[in-house]
C-alpha cells in the first residue's frame, strides 16, 4: 500500500510541476495581458493543486497535512478572486484585448 500511495504521489507532483512549466511557457508566450493572466490562474490552480495533493499524500494524516488542506483551501478561495479583480481594474482602465483581424487565419504555414 505504501508504494501505492508514493507512486501516486509521485505522478501527482510530476503532473504539478508539468503544469507549472507550461504555464510559464505560457506567460512568455501569450499576446496581452488577459491570456497571460488566464495562464497563470490555470497555472495556481492545476500546478499547485496538483502539487498539493502529492505532498498531502507523503505527508499522511499529520499536522502537516492539515497545513497543506488550508493552503490548498486559500489557493482555492483567492486565486479566482484575485484574477476576476485583475481583470475588472484592466477593463476599468481600458485595456483592450489583443484580437485577431477578421480576414486572419490562426494558423500560420
């Protein structure tokens, strides 16, 4: 049961840090601020979430696991309020989104 457990864990914490990384990637990538702010919340929640839940699995039923349910529980709360606040002060201040033309197609030869 034990190697069970530490293997799922382990995919858990590859998963998390692959997310992460292509978030990352991600926020070089991305045209304006509004996909690069959908990058890095899609980042916080599946990276960390994921990340998370490996470590709350190495750790069993310890106190350390009660730490890692409420930091999971304040990424889970903030993260969205502070994207949708990120967001509306952008489009208070007039940011426009970077869009593509009519006549473009996204895909390029």
């Amino acid at each position: 049961m034990s190697t069970l457990v530490e293997s799922i864990s382990a995919i858990s914490l590859l998963l998390g840090a692959l997310f992460c990384c292509v978030g990352g990637i991600g926020l070089m990538r991305m045209p304006d601020f509004y996909t690069r702010m959908h990058a890095a919340s899609i980042t916080e929640t599946l990276g960390v979430g994921l990340t998370l839940l490996g470590l709350l699995l190495l750790a069993g039923w310890t106190l350390v696991a009660v730490k890692l349910l409420m930091v999971g529980a304040l990424v889970f709360f903030v993260s969205p309020t502070a994207s949708h606040a990120l967001a509306r002060a952008a489009m208070t201040c007039r940011l426009k989104p970077v869009l593509a033309d009519v006549g473009e197609t996204t895909s390029k030869p």
